[in-house]
C-alpha cells in the first residue's frame, strides 16, 4: 500500500537535504506493516507542521517590518515635506501599491518558484535595501526638490524610491508562503494573511509607541534589518542553513538553485553591510544635508524630529528639520528671530501694560518668549508644551528653569484649557510650524474656550505663517475671520517686507479698540516695554479681504487644503539686529539678515 503522497512542504524537506523535520533519515520505501505506515505519516505530519511554521514566521516578519517601515517613512519624510494629508497619503498609497505588485507577481510565480531558499532571499534583499535607507535617505529627500513635480505630489517620487523596493519584495511572502503551508488553497491563505495582519498590527503599535519615542531613526532602521536577516535564518533553518554540501552533490541545494552555504554567505555579507550603514550614519558619513552647525543633540520624539545646533555663536532647535527657537551663546537673552520680538505688541496695546500679569504661552519651543517675559515684566508666565522631549530639551541646552513665575504643563493646550479654572491677561498661541498645523487649536470652538480664559480686557496673539496677501494667504485670512467672530478686534502685522510666505502676528482684544498705525507709533514712543516695535508696527496690515475662505469649525477645518498653495513657496524667517530699547522711538532693531527656507 503506497504511502500519502508529498506535499510541497515534504518535497522541500528533501531538498534541504534529504532530513525530515525530526531528523531521521527519509524513507524510500513502503511501509511494511500498519504500525510504520502510522509511524510515516505520524512523521509527515511533524514535517508539514514545521515548515508551515517557517514559512509563517517570515510571513510574521514581513508584517512587522513592512508596517515599521510604513510608520518609520513618515517620520523620514516630516523634515522635507512636512506631515500633511498629501505627505500621509503619498506615503500610504505607495506601500498599497508595491504590496499589491508584490502580491499579484508573488502569486503567479508561487507554483514555480515558492520555496524556504527564496523566502530567504526576498527577506534578505529588502534587509540590504534597509541599509540604504540608512545611508542615502536624508540626500534623496532633499534632492526631490528639484523634480519638475507639483509640490503637492512631489513626496510621491522620493518615498517609491526609497520605500517601495523593499515593500514590494516583501509583498512576495505571503503568497509564497501559503503556496508552502499546505492544505487546501482557502485554509491556506487565511492562515498566512491573519498571520501576515497580525504581524502587521505588531509593527504598528510596537514602531509608533517604542521604538520611535525611544530610538533614534537609525537605530530603528538597523533593528528592522536585524529582523529580516534573522527572519532569513529562521526561515532556512539551521540544519540546512549549517550544512556542508557533499562534494559533487547537489543533494544540499535549495530549490531556489542556491545552496545553504550560499544562503549562510549571503546573510553574513548583508548583515555587515548593514551594521556598516549603521556605524556611518552614526558617524556623520552619510549622504546626509544636515541642518546647518554642529549637531549637540538630536533625537526622535514622539511628535517630531529634534535636533540642536550651533553656528556662529547661535544655537538653534530644530524641530522636522525646520529652525524652531535660537538663543546666542554668550548668554543674551535678546531675540535672535525677528518675529518672536512681536510677541510684545500686547504691552503696546494694553490700556495699562502693568495690569499684564499672567501669561499663558501655547507651545514652548526653546522657551525664547517665556524667558523673556518673565525676565523684562512682573509676570508669571504659564507655558503648555505637547512633547516632554521638547521641554527636557529646553532645560537642557536652552537654560530654562522653572519657577514659581515659571510653570511648565506638559499635556495638549486645548486639553489644558479646558481643565485649567485659571484666568490670563494675555494668552500666546505658537504652536504652528511649516504646514503642520493642529487643526483644533484654530477653530472657533477653540478660540472661544481661549476667550473663556481671558480676563474682561484680555488679548490673545497668535504666530501662524502665511503670505499676506495672494493665494498664499488663505490660510492666514481664514484664520483671522474665525477670531474675528469671538473677538472685539483683530490687528495683524507682518514680519517681513516681502509678500512672501512668512511668520504673521494676529493680536485680538475682547474688549474694542481701534488702533491704527499711527497710534501703535505714538504708543511705542512714548511707553517703555523693553523692546523697541518699530519695526514689528511697521508690518501693520488693515482689514483683508475674507468671503471667499471659510471660518474655521471643529467639524470642517480645511487647513490642510489652506496650506496647499504655500507648499513650494519661499518661506523668510528675518533675523533681529539689536534689539535694545530705545528711549527716543528710533528705530534700534534693523533687520540684519534673513534666513530663507524653501518650504
């Protein structure tokens, strides 16, 4: 009586040499009594449960790194392209469309080419493709600016480069494994793809709430290598990925025409090239276009990218690759941007600057703003700040110390607000950067929770980067009519001569006013704020034009389609001069230079 016949997991276990999965030698012949024919198929059973699960853990793996790299190449991709809907929907719709490829072609070759030794390969490959992540990613993203391609969709191009080799190869896996499990085709595939979802859901949670928060994105990528060659070796075994091929033999081969030798050459050169990757990149020998100084410190965040550098006698934070804050080195307290000098307007337009005594600062940054406030006025500042390694980095390389006229929150200012029973004189949202703006810090909901927590004759100012004017500015006129619907007033004031995209003060008052230009001047002559604001009254801007951008709600916020014409646009941050005040009104803060970002 002939013996079951071999599945394609028996017909691999045979070529891996010739061993069942328990080790015994196969058996060539047929059973010869009822007690070996239940021994046989009690051993094939053993051999298909094992391969099964080889083939399953690689299905695992490439569900977990797959996923990791998905999560990780938005965090590659915030510092050049920012982390809008169109950068999210790039990167996602890219890792679809290589899966599918993956999947369609893995599918039609499975039949033919599904075996233990090419499953390897695939893992392999897409682990050397991970070493190039690490040396060549910060250079291919910025070199996507020069594409002829609408800033809108120019992410798509860098992120197919770098990302969708590797997924598409992983794509592979998952029909060659369920051609290799055995069983019918149904029970098969589900078994492979809820494998594939669940390694899938691992990567997810496991990339966004450990790894990125607590490594940095090199070091997350040499672990997703390290898992694919060691997803490799597993899938080899280490039987047939130790064994010596007989001279003139070609019993060792795996059916993928390589032998385990070649497999055990492979994964050793790959794993070298990636910690290779890994000690350059750690060593600054990448084809990196790093911010401009020297690097102090860098980190990944929860939120963001962060880094810190010096150049010139100025150390700056840079948050996705963009200047955030700077101080000067010597210990000055005197602002090095231009436009966090108009964080002091408010003082100007107080009815009585000295009623000024409680501040809430809506984002810290480098704590350029609360240091000093706190150091020119009888204030006590509040400041709320979403990311903990923000403010542990303020302490560490930004001098700031709290205080009892210092107190730092770390939770979401919309949270803050409506928890808080405190009460400010004047409250400063700059929580804003590039194209990454929390939606719901600028509706009318929010701005009316903002209203609540101000005193009767209360401000609020807030630092959004717009263009003034042209279709660059929607976003600075929407926001200016949804304040102006909680507001008495809005004045807003420009911090560049250009019409360019830039940072833009919003300062709104509950109770009326009516300030002009020529009243602001007056009132910079003749009060003592510590800061001369000539300049900051100069970019003084009337009323704009607001029928054809909406007001802002929580349950229809288009920012991102707001944003969209400023993408490719020239964003100009202007340096301070200094800034000392001056009794007789001149004008003592000249605009010394301009750092110029294209966003």
């Amino acid at each position: 009586m002939p013996g079951p016949p071999p599945s394609r997991a028996d017909d691999e276990s045979a070529a891996d040499g010739g061993s069942r999965a328990d080790g015994e030698p196969s058996s060539g012949h047929e059973p010869s009594s009822g007690r070996e024919f239940s021994k046989w198929r009690s051993v094939l059973a053993s051999a298909k449960r094992t391969a099964g699960d080889r083939a399953e853990v690689a299905v695992f793996v490439s569900g977990v790194a797959s996923m990791g790299l998905e999560i990780l190449a938005g965090r590659l991709v915030a510092p050049e392209f920012g982390s809008s809907i169109y950068t999210w929907g790039s990167i996602i719709g890219v890792f679809l469309a290589a899966l599918s490829a993956g999947y369609y072609l893995g599918g039609r070759r499975a039949a033919r080419r599904a075996t233990y030794g090419n499953l390897a390969v695939l893992q392999l490959n897409a682990a050397l493709y991970v070493a190039l992540l690490i040396f060549a990613a910060e250079a291919v993203l910025a070199s996507a600016d020069a594409l002829p391609v609408g800033a809108r969709f120019v992410s798509i191009v860098p992120v197919t480069l770098l990302f969708g080799p590797p997924t598409f190869l992983l794509g592979f896996i998952s029909p060659y494994a369920a051609e290799l499990s055995g069983g019918g085709t149904g029970e098969a595939s589900g078994r492979v793809y809820a494998v594939g979802t669940i390694g899938s859901i691992v990567g997810t949670f496991f990339t966004t709430f450990v790894l990125i928060p607590a490594l940095d994105v090199t070091l997350v990528e040499l672990g997703f290598g390290t898992l694919l060659i060691a997803g490799a070796v597993w899938t080899l075994g280490p039987q047939t990925l130790l064994r010596r091929r007989p001279t003139g033999s070609s019993s060792a081969a795996s059916p993928s025409g390589s032998s385990a030798s070649d497999h055990a050459v492979r994964a050793a050169l790959i794993a070298f090239v990636l910690l290779t990757a890994f000690v350059a990149s750690s060593a600054g020998f990448t084809l990196s276009t790093a911010v401009q100084g020297d690097t102090v410190y860098e980190t990944q965040t929860p939120y963001q990218d962060l880094r810190v550098a010096d150049s010139n006698g100025v150390r700056t934070l840079y948050l996705d690759g963009q200047p955030h804050s700077a101080t000067y080195l010597d210990g000055s307290n005197e602002h090095v941007f231009e436009y966090t000098q108009y964080f002091h307007l408010p003082f100007l337009m107080a009815e009585d600057p000295d009623e000024i005594d409680k501040v809430l600062f809506v984002g810290g940054g480098g704590f350029t703003g609360p240091k000093r406030f706190v150091a020119d006025y009888n204030v006590s500042v509040d400041v709320v700040e979403i990311d903990p390694e923000v403010i542990g980095t303020s302490k560490e390389y930004f001098s700031v110390e709290e205080s009892p006229r210092l107190d730092i929150h770390n939770m979401d200012a919309r949270q803050y607000l409506q928890e808080t029973n405190e009460t400010y004189d004047l409250i400063v949202l700059d929580a804003y950067k590039k194209d990454q703006v929390p939606f719901h810090l600028t509706t009318l909901e929010f701005m009316r929770l903002v209203s609540s927590r101000l005193d009767g004759d209360g401000m609020v100012l807030s630092n959004i980067i717009s263009a003034p004017r042209g279709s660059a500015s929607q976003f600075y006129r929407a926001e200016r009519k949804t304040m102006n619907r909680v507001f008495a007033e809005s004045y807003a004031f420009t911090t560049s001569d250009a019409g360019v995209v830039q940072n833009i003060e919003i300062v709104a008052t509950k109770r009326e006013t009516n300030f002009s230009e020529r009243e602001l001047r007056r009132l910079n002559d003749r009060r003592q704020v510590g800061i001369d604001l000539g300049e900051a009254v100069s970019g003084y801007q009337g009323s704009v034009p607001t029928g054809d951008v909406p007001v802002l709600r929580d349950d229809r916020a288009p920012v991102d389609r707001l944003l969209d014409p400023m993408l490719g646009s020239r964003y100009v941050i202007e340096s301070a001069g200094n800034d000392t005040a001056n009794a007789n009104g001149a004008n003592a803060s000249a605009r010394t230079s301009e750092a110029t970002i294209q966003w």
